[in-house]
C-alpha cells in the first residue's frame, strides 16, 4: 500500500509541473529575458525553477518572507 501511496504523490507533483511548465510555454519565455513569478506558493516555486533553468532572469514577488527566502534559494535572482 505504501508503494501505491508514493506512485500517487509522485503523479500529483508531475501534473502540478506540467501547469507550471505550460504558464512557461504560454508566456513564450526566452533565453535572457527578465521573468516576474507574483506568488510564490507551490506553483510560483516551480515557475521560478523552471525560468532559471530556461536561462531568465527571475524576480519573484510574494508577501511571506519565507517563500521569498525560498525562492531565492531555488534561482530566484
């Protein structure tokens, strides 16, 4: 049962990635543009870690220090 439950969780993360890899695609982000992710939960935290990864630079912007903290230590610049 337990092998099931972690095949769960992992799926859930997976589409929970898709989302934010298609804000990604559907803002046409390219190499070396400047990205600004408002709202820095689960799906913000994806988003700046996809953005750096694509080669932006990204700004992150949210009202709890902790998911600023957070992101910036994810790339967030």
């Amino acid at each position: 049962v337990k092998v099931a439950e972690d095949k769960v969780k992992e799926a859930s993360i997976t589409t929970i990635g898709a989302i934010a890899l298609q804000g990604i695609r559907r803002a046409d982000v390219r190499l070396g543009e400047t990205v600004c992710v408002i709202g820095l939960g689960l799906l913000g935290q994806l988003t700046v870690q996809l953005a750096k990864r694509s080669g932006c630079t990204v700004i992150g912007i949210d009202l709890l220090p902790e998911r600023l903290e957070l992101a910036m230590k994810l790339g967030a610049d």
